[in-house]
C-alpha cells in the first residue's frame, strides 16, 4: 500500500471554525504515525489544466483562477490561493491512480475534497472533482463507490452519459445537495451507469451491509471493472455532525474491505472526501490503510447504535429497482 500526500494540503482554509479545516489532514497524519502506518509516502506529480479540462469546463477553470475572496455558496469562499490548492488535492488523487493502475493500493489524502464539483460548478467546499479527473487520467474501465454521506452530484454530472465509468454510491436521503434519487439512473450511452442508493437517516452498519453485499458488490462484479476508486467520505460516522447515519468506525472498515476484496490485482485507490469529526475520521482513514497492509487497529468509535430507520427495507425496495438493470 501507498500514501500520497504533500505538506501543503494543510495550507487551504476556508475561515476560522470551518468544518473543513487543516485539522483534518494534521489529525489523520498524527493517528496514522500512531498506528504505525505513516510510510511508503508518495510525492504527487503535478497535473495541468489540460488534464482539468478533460473533465470541467473551460468556464469553471477561469474562475477558479480569478479568485477574488468571494463566496460561491454560503458554505465555500473562493479566494486568491483557491486554484493551486485545488490542482494539488486533485494532483494527489491522479497520483493515487496512477500508483494504484501499477497494482498498489493507495490512498490519496486530498484536501480541498472534490465530489461536489460539476463539470461546470463548484460548490460544497468543492472546486475540482479530484476522483472524476482522477479516473478520467486513469483511461480504463473504472467504478467508483461513493461513500460519502452527501451524494456526490458532481461526480454524477461529469459521467451521467458514459458507460465506460460506473458511479454507484450511497448517501443520507435527503440531504445536502438533495440530489441523488434512485431514478437518476444516467442517460443515453450511460443509462443505468448511474446508480444511486439513497438512505434514511438513521441508518447504521446493518443497512449499510445490506446495501454493500446485495447491491453494489454484485453491479461491481457485473461491471467487472480494470480499476477501483473510492470516493471515502466518513460523514455517515455516528459521531459527526454533518449527518444523521449511525455507522461505526468498525463499520466503515468492513465496508471497505468488501470493496477491497473487489479490486484485481491491487487496483484501487481511496480518495479522501468528507468526515469532520477529525479523531473518527482519522480512525477510519488508519483502518482502511491498516487493512491494504494486512493489519488491524482497535477502534475508538466504535459502540454499535443498531438501526434507527427503515434503512433495511428500503434498501430491499432499492434492491427490486436496481435489479432491474444488473444482476442482484
């Protein structure tokens, strides 16, 4: 397994008390030297706006480099610095790719997080769609599993009409940006690459198992891709904020050894996203990693919140609708 990161991912802020914070990064960093994971560090290789524009508009890259200390949304401030933080993140995560495409598991730490950007927005602290170019550099069949609590509307956007990419992810219904309803299964050559698992909130690992094993393994197996990217946001964590799942540390592991035990010949590489409860996010990013190593650690956050939804049936209703497109 491999690391990509660089020193500078601490260096993008939006403001003080920001959700999305250095503290992050500088947290994963210090849990990861604490289990013994801190190693076989990869340098990112710069990507240029050619490779930006290969998935975003030539619109979006121009205001992005504006800057200018202004607001897109009330949530994310572009400003002066904004651009090269946001080729960096989305450099470490074509790295990540890249390492992963020579048959090593890899995990990219990027920050600013990316799934939110469209091919012609940004928005959600997003500004690159650090996977999407990532997978676009890569020019293989690839799936990617989005993890992350919030649905991941840009990734969507920039492959809804392709079948040579599979997005299949799961979210909290409901929730930022309210997108991501099951019908939204992709369109013209894409139709049915789409898949989107909303659920409801209050869900915990038995729905999410539930998902993962009689959903999204078996449209992976089908799809039967060169390379695996997981978009790892760990906001669905019963300790964060941001959201209303009920997952556990040991939970989201689990998760992502299935998906792990997917991938053909060390093909997958794990892109960071969201997760703002920074020592149960750091826990996760070190269990996933310990994992690719062939280790294990002994969560923190781990107390098992059983199931305070409908998560189970409607993942069986889920399961009724998607099947009718792959075989489940």
């Amino acid at each position: 397994m491999a690391i990509v990161y660089h020193y500078k991912l601490v260096e993008h802020e939006q403001w003080e008390g920001h959700p999305e914070s250095p503290l992050r990064i500088r947290t994963i960093k210090k849990k990861l030297k604490n289990e013994g994971l801190w190693k076989d560090i990869v340098h990112p290789e710069m990507i240029t706006d050619e490779d930006v524009l290969k998935v975003h508009t030539p619109r979006l890259l121009n205001r992005l480099k504006e800057g200018g200390g202004i607001p897109i949304d009330p949530d994310t401030m572009l400003k002066n610095d904004t651009y090269g933080h946001a080729m960096l993140s989305a450099s470490v995560a074509v790295t990540a790719v890249r390492n992963a495409l020579n048959g090593i598991p890899t995990f990219a730490l990027t920050r600013p997080p990316g799934h939110h950007a469209g091919r012609d927005w940004m928005g959600g602290f997003c500004y690159l769609n650090n996977v999407a170019i990532a997978a676009e550099a890569a020019g293989v069949r690839t799936a990617i599993v989005d993890l992350d609590v919030h649905h991941c509307n840009g990734t969507e956007d920039v492959f809804y009409d392709r079948n040579d990419v599979l997005v299949i992810e799961t979210h909290e219904d409901g929730l930022y940006p309210r997108t991501g309803q099951k019908e939204d299964i992709g369109e013209g050559a894409g139709t049915g690459y789409n898949v989107n698992i909303p659920i409801p909130a209050g869900s915990g690992n038995k729905t999410y198992e539930k998902a993962m094993d009689e959903i999204i393994i078996p449209v992976l197996r089908e799809f039967a891709p060169e390379l695996i990217i997981v978009s790892l946001g760990v906001d669905a964590h019963y300790c964060d904020q941001t959201s209303h799942m009920l997952l556990n540390t040991q939970g989201y592991i689990e998760l992502c050894k299935r998906i792990i035990g997917e991938s053909k010949g060390g093909r997958i590489a794990f892109i960071l996203e969201g997760g703002y409860h920074l020592r149960a996010t750091a826990e996760v990013v070190a269990g996933v990693l310990a994992a690719l190593d062939g280790m294990t650690i002994q969560p923190e956050y781990n107390e098992d919140k059983g199931e305070q939804s409908n998560g189970l049936r409607e993942i069986k209703k889920l399961r009724e609708y998607i099947g009718e497109r792959w075989k489940l």
